[in-house]
C-alpha cells in the first residue's frame, strides 16, 4: 500500500491515437499521446490504480500510478567538443582571456 502523501509518478493519455493530428508522422500518429507528472498521492492506493495527485504547482491531476518516490533522470546528452569550446569563449569573453591560466 502506497500512502497519501508519498511523491509518486502518474501517466494519463491526453490524446487517443484517433484525436492526433493527421499531419504527425505516421509511427507517432499510431500511438496516445501521453503525460507523466510528480506530485503528493491524495488517497492510499497501489501500483496501477488511477489515482489524483496535487502537483508542486498545486494543480490536481488523475492517472495511472506507475512510481513511488520518482526520480528526475534527465541530461544534456553526449559530450560533444563544440560545447565545451562554446564554454571556452563566452567564459574568456565575460571574464577576460586569463580565465583558463
């Protein structure tokens, strides 16, 4: 039993294959579009049961639980030499051209 008030994940469809657009690619019209959102459980449930949540923003949201205690797993993607060299630049530029000595 998950507890209200435990962070969790939920995801919903906010658009069913049919209500998309047609001028989407053909793979992503096959397919819902969905959402996932963080926020406080408002009742005890489990795993798969649609749920409401109060996000940090305070918006009430319903949908299928699928997480407790999520975490945030994003990045900025591979290394890439251009970057850091963009680094380089805009660092010397406001800091002067000794900033790397």
């Amino acid at each position: 039993m998950i507890k209200k008030g435990s962070w969790v994940q939920i995801k919903k469809i906010i658009l069913n294959p049919e209500q998309r657009a047609n001028n989407l690619p053909e793979a992503t019209k096959k397919v819902p579009l969905l959402l996932w959102v963080k926020g406080t459980l408002l009742t005890d449930a489990e795993i798969g049961d649609v749920v409401e949540i109060k996000t940090i923003t305070g918006r009430i949201e319903a949908g299928e639980l699928i997480e407790v205690n999520p975490s945030y797993l994003h990045n900025y993607g591979k290394y890439m030499p251009e970057i850091q060299e963009i680094d380089r630049i805009v660092k010397s530029t406001l800091f002067g051209d000794d900033y790397y000595e």
